[in-house]
C-alpha cells in the first residue's frame, strides 16, 4: 500500500481502464492519517494523495466516483485525523468513503463528513457501536453472507481486507466476485 504513493498515479491497467465507461467507480488511496504515521510530512502526504488521486479521476468516464481513503490503523493513531480528510474530499467531486481494517472508535467514524464507512465485516460487527447510522452507508466487507449485520438501501457488499494480497491469484478474485454477485442478488431479492 505504501509502495505506490512514492510515485502516484502510476497503476498498471490505469490507462486501459480509463478506456471503459461505467455507472460507477470505485476507487481507493491511502489515507493521510497513514502515511503521516508512516513518516510523512502533513504537506507532503496530502500533495502525494491528491496527485494520484487526480491522475486516477483525469478522464475516468463514469457517472459517479467513490473514493475511499484507506486508512487501515487509525485505532492506533494518536492525533486528529479528520481534519486531514477534507482538503482532499472538497478538490474532488467524489462520493466520500474511508476504509478501515482494524478496529477503532467507531463513533468518529459515525460523526465524520464522509458518506461511506467500509470496514471488515467479516471480522468486526460495527452495529455494536451505534444506536442511529446518521446517514451513513456502509461497504460491509465479507467472508460470507452472515457478516452482514444490518444492510440498509444504498449499501455496499464488498470482499474483506487482504484480498489484494499475493496470498491470492486471479480465480481466487473471480471466486470471491462471483460470491459476492451471488449474495448482493439475495438482498437485491429482499423484500
């Protein structure tokens, strides 16, 4: 994850994807939160967020962009990472979504300007931790089925953290797709 921010923008099927027109696209960046704790420069991590960010978005053709900010440990950083969000969500025209893979306090989450909370669901049930969901929608990131806890309109099913991994080769990604397809019609199905 830290590897590509040294030279942002630069992803290998960028260009072939940018070729394509979809509804809507989903994209993920490291988080400033992270990359200040990994020992960048406030200044320097936003201007590396934000310029790969712009050379992903120059010329995607699509209806509506998410971006997540990938911020995986920020249970364990010890400064106010909000604020660092919204320079970057405000130079965008974006759908406003932070990703999470360990657990933390999930009412700043709750309480933040960002429109989706994804998380591992398969590994945390965040419906624990709020009494009302204040708008949010949630990217629940599963194992299977039953890690969805309380899936609302708008919603998003998604596999779980890791599986960007070299653990994993490409049938293991179009199993998971398949799966997930599989599951999302269930609740597409749903009364």
């Amino acid at each position: 994850m830290l590897n590509y921010i040294k030279n942002p923008g630069h992803l290998s099927c960028l260009e072939k994807f940018k070729k394509y027109k979809f509804e809507t696209v989903k994209i993920q960046c490291i988080g400033p939160a992270t990359l200040i704790a990994a020992g960048y420069k406030e200044g320097d991590a936003l201007l590396r967020i934000y310029t790969h960010i712009e050379s992903i978005i120059k010329d995607l053709r699509a209806h509506e962009i998410i971006l997540f900010l990938d911020e995986p440990s920020l249970g364990y950083v010890g400064f106010e990472y909000e604020r660092l969000w919204a320079p970057i969500f405000e130079s965008f025209s974006v759908i406003r979504g932070v990703h999470v893979c360990g657990n933390m306090q999930w009412d700043r989450l709750f309480d933040a300007d960002i429109e989706i909370i994804s998380f591992d669901a398969s590994k945390y049930d965040i419906t624990k931790y709020y009494k009302d969901r204040k708008d949010k929608r949630i990217a629940w990131g599963i194992q299977r089925a039953e890690d969805i806890k309380d899936f609302q309109p708008g919603d998003l099913i998604t596999p779980p953290c890791g599986l960007g991994t070299k653990l994993f080769t490409e049938a293991d990604a179009y199993a998971k797709l398949a799966q997930l397809r599989e599951i999302a019609e269930r609740y597409r199905a749903a009364p």
